[in-house]
C-alpha cells in the first residue's frame, strides 16, 4: 500500500512559498501568512494523528524504523531550512516574522512527538546539526532562565535546584567542537519540561520529594546528585536511637524508592548506570553494613530487657504461629498504624519479649523483625487464616 507524504504542505509552504531564493514572499499578503500560521498549527495535529496511525499499519520492525527514522530526518533538514532562512533574512514584515517563528514551533513540536513517542525505534545518538542545536540550546536556555527565579522551588532544597541548573548549564557552555547527540537535547528539553509542570511541594510528610521523584523518573544520574541524595537520607537515618530503627527506616526508603517509576529511555550520563541501580546498590550496601555492625554492638540496654524478660517466663504470652507468622502480623499492624510507635523496631522490641511460641520459649525480636521482610507465602495464608478466625470470633460476641 502506498503511504502518502506527511509533511507534504509543510514541506511546500518552507521550502517554496516562505523561501526568499524561490519566491518573493515580500509579495505574500498579510492575510495569506495569517492563513499560513493557522493552518501550521492545525496541520500539526493532524500529521501527528496520521504518523501514528501509519507507524501501527506497519507491521515490521525495521519498517517503522526506517519509517521514522525517514520523517525525523525530514523533520530536522526543514527546522534547519526555516532557521536559516530566517537568521539569513533579517525579514521586517511583522506578518513573516509571526508566520516564520510559528512555522519553527511547529516543526520543533513534530520533532519532540517523534523523539518522545517512538525512542526505541530511532538512531538519537547521532550528532545533531549545528543549526538545531543552536536553536534548541537558545531554547532551553531561555525557559531556564525564567524558571529560575520561581517562587515554586522556595520549598525545595536548594542543594538541589542548584545541582540541576549547573548540570544543565554546563551543557550549554560546553567547547564548540564536542559532539552533542539528539538523545542529550532531547533529554534536556523534557528535564526542563518537567520542571515547568513541577507545582509547589504539598504539605505533610514525605520520604521523598515531587522534585526528587522528578529526577528520579527522568534518570538524572549525576554523581553530584547521588552523592547529595545519598547524604539526605543517610542524615535522617542517623537521627535515630538505635541500629535497628536505622535499618528499619532504610527498609521503608527502600521499599518507597523501588515503588516509584523511572523512564527507560530517558538518562542524563548514557555512559554511567542508571539512577535505580546506583541508589538500589547503595541501599543494599548499607543495611548490610548495619546488620553486620549490629551483630558485635548489640545496644546493653535491648540486652537487658530481654534477658530480664526472659527470666519471667510464667508472664509470657504463648501465640500458636510460628516466628513468621507473627512477625507478619506486627509488621502489618505497624504499617497500617493500627499500632503506632515511634519505628516499627520499636514494636517489635516492646512487645515480642513477652511472647512465645509451641517451638521456642525465649524470641529475639530482633531476629522476628528481619524475617518480617522476607515473608513466604505459606506464611502469609496461615496469618490471613489467623485473622480471618478472629474476625469471625467477633462477629459472634
């Protein structure tokens, strides 16, 4: 089936109707360019309903990668044809002007719909044409620039802010000659994107940011910004008492941190790992650290109070579950603030040394703590059941 030319109009109006060599636009009325201007933008919506429609009709791979990679290339030689023609042409007709800068937004839009919509499928480490690559970095530069007096990021952490406008500035004082690769603008204009839709941070508390789940989806892989993020959290890890709530609460920013989404095509550095490596390493590494450390400095105090309950073995509770099953249920009953204390170690500490179990009389509750993270599902049904008896022994009081 023979696919007809996308870009046909646009195609026209730059290369022959708005181009000085081939026509004498002087002589085109201010109601044509208006007319012109128009139809760019509705001619933009169109191309974009008709090019994913053409890229599903095909059902080849490497068709519809030569498919875009045809129309990305034709989208960037008539961005590149209308800058040109207008920094060459120092147009005075407001009319041409209008039309002109309209035309190039509108190319600029099909070129960042290709890029954003069909990554997998296009070749964006090639190196960019001088021309787009001026005009993009003018671009980005601008929307920087205004965004960064907004009174949004007041309630962001500076370190922050500072560290994503030097990544972004050192992009555009970069040495002439190096090359710059469409995927590297590509992903500096949706990091700026994003910034604009970023709105003030909500009240309440938060493990992590808007901005830091911002820069986590779109991969922003600088080791300034690791090293920063890693500290944050490491600094409100050391506000807490004892060992045990510190890994705790690093289980708790681990477990949020894999919840959150991170975009597979998108990454600052292409040549270092991915953000959610590098910080899912680290996680690991510490609580590692932790447990080890944990086992030679065991806190006196913890020691004491098991020991001591240990010797009143008439006062504990027996619960017929085994170690797993109950741990599961105590760390349900914390995370759903059913019962609430000051860390879920701290529940575990309070209230496990009063308990026993048909296999075992004295229970570490340091050791039930850790096997609440792990929980198999034989487990899991044989705590539901559990419950589900005490539910039904309610019903009938």
């Amino acid at each position: 089936m023979t696919q007809t030319y996308l870009l046909e109009w646009l195609d026209s109006v730059v290369t022959l109707t708005l181009n000085p060599k081939r026509n004498d636009v002087n002589q085109i009325s201010s109601v044509q360019l208006k007319a012109i201007s128009e139809k760019a933008a509705q001619e933009t919506k169109l191309i974009q309903s008709q090019f994913t429609n053409q890229v599903f009709s095909l059902t080849k791979e490497k068709q519809i990668r030569i498919f875009l990679e045809n129309y990305h290339t034709a989208l960037i030689d008539l961005l590149d044809n209308l800058i040109g023609t207008k920094d060459e042409n120092n147009f005075e007709n407001e009319d041409l002007k209008e039309a002109s800068s309209i035309l190039i937004s509108c190319v600029d839009e099909l070129i960042t719909f290709v890029q954003s919509k069909f990554t997998k499928y296009l070749s964006l480490d090639s190196r960019i044409p001088k021309t787009y690559h001026v005009d993009s970095q003018k671009k980005i530069r601008q929307k920087l620039d205004k965004l960064k007096n907004s009174p949004v990021y007041n309630g962001y952490d500076k370190r922050v802010i500072d560290i994503i406008y030097r990544e972004l500035y050192f992009f555009f004082n970069s040495k002439k000659n190096k090359k710059v690769t469409f995927r590297q603008v590509f992903y500096k204009k949706q990091l700026v994107k994003e910034l604009e839709a970023l709105r003030m941070e909500s009240k309440g508390e938060k493990l992590y940011t808007d901005l830091e789940r911002l820069l986590i989806y779109m991969n922003f892989n600088s080791r300034e910004y690791v090293n920063n993020l890693t500290k944050s959290i490491s600094e409100k890890i050391n506000t807490l008492q004892t060992k045990a709530e510190r890994i705790d609460s690093l289980h708790f920013h681990h477990k949020e941190f894999n919840q959150m989404q991170s975009h597979q095509s998108f990454i600052l550095y292409p040549d270092h790992q991915n953000l959610k490596t590098i910080l899912d390493n680290w996680f690991h590494q510490e609580i590692l650290y932790l447990e080890k450390t944990m086992q030679f400095s065991e806190n006196i105090g913890d020691l004491k109070k098991i020991n001591q309950a240990s010797t009143f073995e008439q006062d504990r509770v027996k619960v017929n579950l085994s170690i797993d099953q109950i741990a599961l249920i105590l760390r349900a009953c914390d995370e759903s603030r059913l019962l609430e204390s000051r860390s879920m170690s701290m529940v575990f500490k309070t209230i496990v040394p009063h308990l026993s179990t048909p296999q075992k009389k004295e229970l570490s509750y340091d050791s039930m703590r850790s096997k609440s993270y792990h929980p198999e599902d034989r487990d899991k049904d044989v705590a539901i059941k559990a419950l589900e008896r005490i539910i039904k022994h309610i019903k009938e009081l």
